[in-house]
C-alpha cells in the first residue's frame, strides 16, 4: 500500500477536526468560480497554471453543512456552469451574466439570510504565502481589511 | 405567516427564520406543461430534417452505407395474419406465463392498449411467438368469454380459429426470435424517463378526460395537491435545474401515498420556499406520516414548524440535511464495525430526523419505532452506537 502524502498532510493540518469547510471564490481563466474545500492550501494549489498562483479572492469559512448548503445554492443549475481543467472545479459560464461584485454581495447576503455563522477568513488567499491553516481556523475579517 | 403565529415552545432550541421569497411567481411555471395541452405537431419532415444535420447521427449512417449492407422487401418484417390456435411459444427464449401479470392486465382493460403479437413464422412450428404471449393468451381469454364478437355483435365459436396480427417475418432461426423478445423487451430502446411516465399518466386524465386508468387518476390526485402547494416536478430539460419548490426525484414523488405528499408540499412551500424540493424532503415525510399514522398520533403544524426549525438552523437547506445523514451513516457503520458499500440509506433520514428533534428537547409526541431504527447497543461493551451522535452539527444541541 502507498503512503497517501496528501492524507497524512491534511492530517497533521487539522487533525480529526472535520467539521470546518471553507467555500472561495476565485477568478481565473478568464472565468468566475467558486468552490469548497476542508483544505485551502491543497485546494489552491490546485489551480497553480504553470507555476503562476491564481488566488482565492475571498475565502470563508463555516460548518461543512451551512458550506455545502452554501454551495448548492450555485450548484442547483440557476446558473449556468462551465467546467473547464478539471471536473468538480466549477465556473460561471459567460451566460451567468455574473461579476464578482455581484457573486460576493450574493454569496453575503445568503449568509445574511440565513444567519448563518460563516465567516470571511481570507483575501487574495495564495497557498504560497500560506497565512497558515491555524489561523485560517480563527481568522475573521471585516470587509475594510 | 401562519407557521409564525404557533405557540413557540421555550424548551425548543430553534426558531425558523423568514426569509424574503427570491422571486414572487416562480419562474418555472411558465415552461410547466403538465396542467396544459401542447397543440404542436412535429412533421416526418421536421425529425429527417434534424437527424440529417446531427453529427453522430451522419456518422453511424455513413458507416452503415460503406459496410454495404441492403434490405430486400422480403426480408422486412410486416404484419401477418396469424390464426391463434397456431401460435406456438417457445419455451426456450420465453417466460412461464405470468397470471398475475395477466389478471393486472384484466383489471386495467383497455382495448386500445392491446399491442400486436411478435414472432416468426417457422416452416415446421408455424408462428412461433418472440413477445405478447400475455397478450396472445388475453385475446384467445376475451374471445372465448365473447367479449371479442363479430361485426354483428356474434361470440365466435372458438378461439382457436380467431385471427389476429403478428409482426415478424418467415425464418427458421430462433435466434431472430431471442434478438426480437430481447428489442421487444427494452434491449436496444430508449427507456421512458420518470417524467415521461407520469406526463402521459397525467395528460390521460387531465387532457383527455380518460379516467379508467386507476393508476393513471391517483398520480392526477397526487400532482393536483402538489400543484396546490406550488409544488412542481420538472420536465426532462429542467431536471438539473433546480427551480425553487420543483423537484426532479420523481419516483419519490410517485411512491408517496398523498397524505405524505401533502405533509412534503406543505413543510416545502412554507418553510423551504427558496429551495428546490429537494429528494430527501420526499423521503422523510414519507416515513413519517407512514410511521405516525400506524401509531394514530397526529402530526402537528407545530411539529412541522419545530422540524423546519431544526432543519433551516442547523443545516441551512434540506440539501446539506440529506449530506450530514449520508455521512453519519458511514460513521455509524464504521464505528460499530460494519463493513459495507452502501454510502446512504433512504430509510434514515426520517428517523434522524425525528431522534435529532427529539434529542434537542422537542416535546410533540412521535412513535416509538422512530426513536429505536439506527440504534444498535454492543451488549458485552454495554456501547451504544446511534446515527444521529455522529451528526457533528448537531450533537452540540443535544440535551437529551
């Protein structure tokens, strides 16, 4: 059996805390996406084309159901999607007419409506300058940070 | 707001927020079609017109062409007079004759329905059936009772010498027959979707006023309550478009007695107005007014505002609801060493549902058998191993 490298890091990262999800938005390839994660850092990377770092433009955190109810909302087919590099990366077809302004103020005021205990954790989140998932984990930030 | 006027019970830790409609019609009620008739007819023209232009379509044709094949009239199938004394069933390639199958067909009799039979005409055995011996064994049943009689109203003397159609064509090789009752059996055929089935389920009754479909007039009640609700299934080319209130998950729709319709639509449309109707929605109503109603306990508008409560607080949508449950069960499973494949089980989420309402201090009463499935006690480690302790979201709400 091979040792699972990316198992063993998300491990030492957050333990057996699997509760904590965090939902992005990013933009990149011309496009506006979104997506969710228990790990940033590997998520990020992800993204990396050709060694240049497309980063998380907001990053929030949450509960994994209040993350993925979060998501879903974007995922139900309201809004037409594009999936390009990899499946399961998802991005807002042309068609979707959306911004990020537009998405973000979206994507706040469900949270709003729900009020729900998500939170902005991040800005311009890069996996390379990783600010560090311990405080990713405690990080709030204020829409004037 | 009718939920916001109940009596709030303090020991209840959730309070269901409103929240403003995303749109005030839905938007999907102007491509709904199922209370309307589409008087639009599409020409042969118009079908050869666009498999013509379809890509694949001209790529399977060419590569039929080069292979050279060619069909002589002869060869085609056709229908044929058979007379039904003749018909012979192989017993290698058919089924046993299914009388329960039969008798299903009595009780929905419908002449229009009867289909033709299939077959070949064998030069020993004669016509040999591929497919429709229920049906063969119908006709020979209605012409001997004289259901079937003659242009003057006459019972036919027997059954045997009655004619009927065959579709086939004369061959002594069986294995055409296999390839035919294998065609005739969905081999090869586009299945029909669940939207499909219940589209013309509906439009039988609603449009063309035919009511002696029983099956067909029950599905008309059940969509008329959901329709009521503003509860609506979505077509075939909305299915992955999740208009709010609309649900794709048509066989759960389907399989609900009308009362649990009821209760889905209802706790849907008041609390969850926003969302689409998500599958689980379908499933947990229908365990529990099944379970509800063989304890004769009534299910409250309180109830149902105090799981909507728990539901919107907790987990936000139906949708992530559904998600924890699926991942608790794995967790249950793998804590009391269960090994196996299943990812989820329709039959948790309403027992979660109600164990959690439960748990969080909800006081209406529910049946005892929802509070005992997906509990499972080690008696020599004196271990209780219980699904909803593995829900991370809400465990922190536990007082019970």
């Amino acid at each position: 059996m091979s040792f699972d490298y990316k198992k063993a890091i998300e491990l030492s990262l957050f333990g057996k805390d699997t509760s904590i999800h965090y939902f992005y938005i990013i933009e990149g390839y011309d496009y506006l996406g979104f997506g969710i994660t228990k790990n940033p850092h590997s998520r990020n990377s992800d993204y990396t084309l050709f060694g240049k770092v497309i980063p998380f433009v907001y990053l929030y955190r949450g509960t994994k159901s209040d993350i993925n109810s979060l998501e879903h909302q974007y995922k139900r087919g309201l809004y037409p999607l594009v999936q390009i590099k990899e499946k399961n990366r998802e991005w807002f077809a042309d068609e979707a007419n959306l911004d990020l302004n537009t998405f973000k103020k979206m994507v706040d005021k469900q949270i709003s409506d729900w009020d729900s205990e998500i939170v902005l954790c991040a800005k311009d989140y890069r996996y390379t300058e990783c600010p560090g998932l311990e405080y990713l984990k405690e990080a709030v930030l204020n829409e004037e940070d | 707001m009718e939920a916001l006027q109940l009596k709030i019970d303090t020991t209840f830790p959730f309070k269901w927020k409103e929240i403003p409609a995303a749109f005030a019609t839905n938007p999907y009620i102007q491509y709904y079609e199922l209370d309307k008739y589409i008087a639009t007819f599409r020409s042969m023209e118009d079908n050869f017109k666009t498999a013509c232009q379809d890509s694949e379509v001209k790529t399977a044709l060419k590569k039929l062409v080069d292979s050279g094949i060619k069909v002589y009239p002869h060869e085609m199938n056709r229908a044929i007079t058979i007379r039904l004394g003749d018909y012979v069933i192989p017993d290698d390639l058919q089924r046993i004759l299914d009388c329960p199958h039969l008798a299903g067909i009595l009780n929905n009799f419908n002449s229009s329905c009867l289909d033709i039979l299939r077959g070949i005409v064998h030069s020993k055995m004669g016509p040999s059936s591929s497919d429709a011996q229920h049906t063969a064994t119908l006709i020979a049943l209605l012409v001997h009772v004289g259901i079937f009689v003659d242009e003057n109203g006459n019972k036919y003397d027997n059954w045997q010498d009655y004619e009927y159609q065959m579709w086939g064509r004369k061959s002594d090789s069986f294995a055409e027959c296999r390839i035919q009752f294998q065609t005739s059996n969905g081999d090869g055929k586009k299945p029909q979707t669940a939207y499909m089935k219940i589209k013309n389920q509906v439009k039988t009754v609603r449009i063309d006023g035919d009511t002696s479909n029983k099956k067909y007039v029950e599905i008309e009640k059940k969509l008329s309550m959901a329709e009521s609700y503003g509860c609506y299934p979505l077509s075939d080319k909305f299915a992955k478009t999740d208009f709010s209130n609309c649900f794709s998950h048509i066989n759960g729709f389907a399989k609900s007695p009308i009362e649990a319709i009821e209760l889905a639509c209802k706790y849907q449309s008041t609390y969850f107005y926003n969302d689409e109707l998500n599958s689980v929605v379908w499933s947990f109503w229908r365990q529990i007014q099944s379970q509800f109603s063989l304890y004769d306990i009534q299910i409250t508008d309180k109830l149902m505002y105090e799981l909507a409560s728990l539901v919107q607080r907790v987990f936000k949508t139906n949708f992530a609801f559904k998600e924890a449950v699926d991942a608790a069960f794995k967790e249950w499973n793998a804590a009391r060493g269960v090994v196996t494949d299943k990812k989820r089980e329709e039959a948790a989420y309403g027992p979660a549902l109600i164990q959690m309402y439960k748990a969080c201090g909800g006081t209406e009463q529910v049946p005892r058998s929802m509070m005992q499935e997906y509990v499972s006690t080690d008696v020599i480690n004196g271990i209780t191993y219980s699904l909803i302790k593995e829900i991370d979201e809400a465990k922190k709400y536990y007082v019970v």
